[in-house]
C-alpha cells in the first residue's frame, strides 16, 4: 500500500511513492538501511487501522514500517519466511517485533506505537523497485 523512508532512526517515516531495494543491504537512502538483520520493516494496514479506531490520526509511515501491507498477518509468519514483492524483490523474515526505544518520535506523536507489537523486519535477499500495488507473496 505505501513505500516510506527516513533518512534518521527514530523518525516518522515518508511516502516516497517508489524505492529501490538493495541486496543485503534495505531500502536505498533510508537511515535503517545497513548490513544487520532489520534491514526493511513491514506493518500492516490492519494494524494501523487498529490505531485509528482508537482515534489517532495516523499517515503511512507514522511507526516508521518502509512497506505497508495488506491481507498478510505479519506477526504470524514464522522467522525465515520468504516473501516475494513486485517483479523481483525477495525477503526473509528475520525479527518478529522490537522494543520500542526511548525518545521515540512516533510514540510521542502518536501516543502509542503498534510496531513493536505486530511489525515485523527482513532483510532483502534479492533487490529492485517497490511500489504501492506490487504483490507480496508469502512462499
């Protein structure tokens, strides 16, 4: 549904409409990007629906996801899942949650973070452009 990026941690992230994918690498220009385990984040519009019913205000990229999904329960799908997304890119589930970090923007703006509840992360097997609309398959 929405490709974002930050250029620093902790920062809400920001529609970009397209990015790159890089090999073992993350999301080109985006400041979680690197060679670890985190490389790109996932939540679902289900997830973030759950938060606006509870009246907050929320854009894409507000708990700083790098894709936001749709019909995939994410914090179901077992560590080393691989996921198929557009043409080309292929993940690998890699961390299911994190815990949230003190002065974190998002849960100051927003009040409360579902990231470290139902986000989940990956690194990117194999590279390329994402974009709203692209299919994610869970292999």
């Amino acid at each position: 549904m929405a490709v974002c990026q930050s250029r620093e941690k902790g920062m809400v992230k920001k529609e970009i409409g397209s990015g790159v994918l890089i090999e073992n690498y993350g999301l080109e220009n985006d400041a979680h990007a690197g060679k670890w385990h985190r490389q790109i984040s996932l939540l679902g519009i289900e997830s973030i629906n759950k938060m606006k019913g509870n009246g907050f205000k929320i854009k894409f990229g507000d708990f700083a996801e790098n894709l936001t999904t749709e019909n995939i329960i994410l914090p179901e799908l077992p560590l080393g899942t691989k996921l198929a997304v557009g043409e080309s890119v292929l993940l690998e589930v890699t961390q299911i949650g994190k815990k949230c970090h003190h002065n974190c923007e998002i849960r100051e703006k927003i009040g409360d973070c579902v990231m470290p509840r139902e986000g989940i992360f990956a690194r990117v097997l194999k590279g390329g452009r994402v974009k709203p609309g692209d299919c994610i398959e869970v292999l």
